[in-house]
C-alpha cells in the first residue's frame, strides 16, 4: 500500500496505513473519499488539515520553502521547526511553574509529578529535534 493507493487513509494515518490489511484499508479510504465529496475548493476539512500537516508544514503552519532542498529534508526541517517550537513553550511553562513554585501562591503550584513530565517532554522533543537534524 502507498501514499498514493489510499491518500485520505495515509493523511489520517500515516505510515501506520501501512500495516492495514488491503480490503480493511479499501474500505476505509472509500469512507474518507465519501467524506470529502460534495465540498467546496478551498473547504476546510479534518482531512484536508491533515493532508497539509502531513505534507511537511512548519510551526507557522506553511511548507518548509523549497532552496534547494530535497522534500524529505524539508520535511525534517519542517519537524525539527515544530518541535522547536513546542520545545520552546514547554521550557516557558517549566520556567513559569518554577517561579509560582519560589514566589507564588502554594494554590497556584504545579505539583512535582507534573514537573518532571514537562523536563521528561522536553527531553523528548530535544531528542527528536536531534535524530530529524541528523536526517536533513
């Protein structure tokens, strides 16, 4: 099965459209499609979203421009600006919790658990942020 065989089932998906038994992913492609019949150019639709999102956009939702790249490493780099850029919020919200912890209200604190789930979601990102720089 490719991309092109089933495109809503691989936009909705992704490689995991992959490991789907042919006649149960023919059956759910034609569902996709029947979805989408009947709207307008230009309609904003779960799988269109999709489908863009899958193409490779970057954190402020375009494509990753073309300088000469090939399209799988601006598709790294459209993934490594994204998870920069949620890499970057979350180190907001740890500064954020540190603060209120030091010098705020004990009702406005985020317990420790919570805490270590923002460093240990960070840790991942910066992880994925290196394997997709080794990729590009």
């Amino acid at each position: 099965m490719t991309s092109s065989k089933y495109p809503h089932l691989f936009a909705t998906l992704g490689e995991a459209a992959l490991r789907l038994p042919d006649d149960l992913a023919r059956t759910l492609e034609s569902t996709f499609a029947s979805l989408q019949e009947g709207q307008a150019p230009g309609t904003i639709t779960l799988l269109a979203c999709l489908q863009h999102i899958r193409q490779g956009d970057a954190a402020d939702g375009q494509p990753w421009p073309g300088n000469g790249r090939t399209p799988g490493q601006r598709l790294a780099l459209a993934r490594i600006d994204r998870a920069n850029a949620g890499l970057t919020f979350l180190l907001e919200l740890l500064h954020a919790t540190e603060r209120v912890r030091v010098d705020g209200e004990v009702s406005q604190s985020m317990g420790d658990g919570e805490r270590e789930g923002l460093l240990l979601a960070c840790r991942g990102l910066s992880e994925y942020v290196d394997v997709q720089l080794r990729a590009a």
